[in-house]
C-alpha cells in the first residue's frame, strides 16, 4: 500500500512538472517591437484588454513590447 501511494505520488508530480513546462512553452511567444514587425512585412492590430499584436503574413501574432 505504502509502494502505490509514493509511486502515484511520484507520477503526479512528474505529470503535473511536464503539464507545467509545456504549458509555458506554449504560453509565452516571443515579443516583437514594433519596428520589427512593420520591417518583417506584419500589420500592428489592437485588440480589446489585450494590447497591440502584430499579425505576421505567416498567421502568427506575437505581442508588441
């Protein structure tokens, strides 16, 4: 009984540090300047309570630092 609670145990944290890591891989894009997205061909967007965004040609939309 002590073996299966410290082996779930163990699978929880590992599961729950490798959802973590890929959640904040995914979350964080990089930012780009405005500059930079005008020179790479993007149109600066602003979206409502999220600030401006920069729709690349690639469909991408990073955020403006």
């Amino acid at each position: 009984m002590r073996m299966r609670r410290i082996l779930g145990l163990a699978l929880a944290t590992a599961t729950l540090a490798g959802a973590s890591a890929v959640g904040a891989g995914a979350a964080s894009s990089p930012n780009i300047s405005r500059d930079e997205c005008t020179a790479a061909g993007g149109q600066i967007v602003a979206r409502p309570y999220a600030g401006y965004h920069c729709a690349l040609p690639d469909g991408t939309s990073p955020a403006i630092t």
